[in-house]
C-alpha cells in the first residue's frame, strides 16, 4: 500500500482513508498519460477545490 500526497492541502492521504482518484479525461497526449497523471485527494480537499 502507498500513501500519496493531497494536491489540495499537501497532506498524506494514508493506505485505508476513504479518498478521490482524479484524473483528466481530454488530455492531448492520450489515455495513458492522463491516467498516468491521476492524483489522490482528501474529499473534502476536493469540494473546496
């Protein structure tokens, strides 16, 4: 298991916390790289994102 870093708030988001992966859907340079470029955020970092 891995913990990530919050792009929001710069926090840890630990193995087991209930979180959002994000990730864009339209980036020029394909699927792979946008799912290469998801990012976990708390979910409440996310909705006043």
């Amino acid at each position: 298991m891995k913990t990530y870093v919050c792009p929001g708030c710069g926090g840890y988001v630990v193995p087991g916390t209930a979180h959002l992966v994000i990730w864009r859907a339209d980036g020029v340079l394909g699927d792979a790289a946008d799912l290469a470029g998801r990012r976990h955020w708390h979910s409440h970092c996310w909705k006043v994102y």
